[in-house]
C-alpha cells in the first residue's frame, strides 16, 4: 500500500504538535509509574499507548498521510 499525501500543512502541523504532546504525556507518565507512585496494568498500557500513538501522529505527519483519511472519513482539518 503506498503511502499518497492526502493532508495539507495545516493537518500536519497538527499531528506533530498532538504527536510530540501524546510523546511528552506518556513519557511522563511512564516515568511516574516506574518510580512507583502509581501503579497497575492499566497505567502502563496507557503510557505505552500514548507513547505509541504519539510515535505514529508524529510518522503521519512527516509522511502527509493520514490513516483516517485513508479510510475516506472526512476530518476537519
């Protein structure tokens, strides 16, 4: 499947800047578990997610592709 831009400046600008917050949001989360402030499954899953999907807004937005899009739903920006 190739990857064909189908985002404008605008759509990428966002993704990086929700990718690089998501990043910096679970970094920061991830650390606070492994200190053991907070502790269970779900706050690593949720760390690990957030750090995931902030890697992948951050890959959309340097590719100008998006998968939403690629679906054919329509997003506002």
């Amino acid at each position: 499947m190739a990857l064909e831009c189908n985002i404008d400046a605008k759509g990428k600008a966002a993704r990086l800047a929700g990718g690089i917050a998501s990043v910096g949001a679970g970094a920061l989360l991830l650390g606070v578990v492994a200190s053991g402030a907070i502790s269970g499954s779900f706050w690593w899953l949720a760390s690990v997610g957030a750090l995931a999907g902030g890697a992948f807004a951050i890959f959309e937005a340097r590719a100008g592709w998006c998968v939403v899009r690629a679906l054919g739903i329509k997003t506002p920006l």
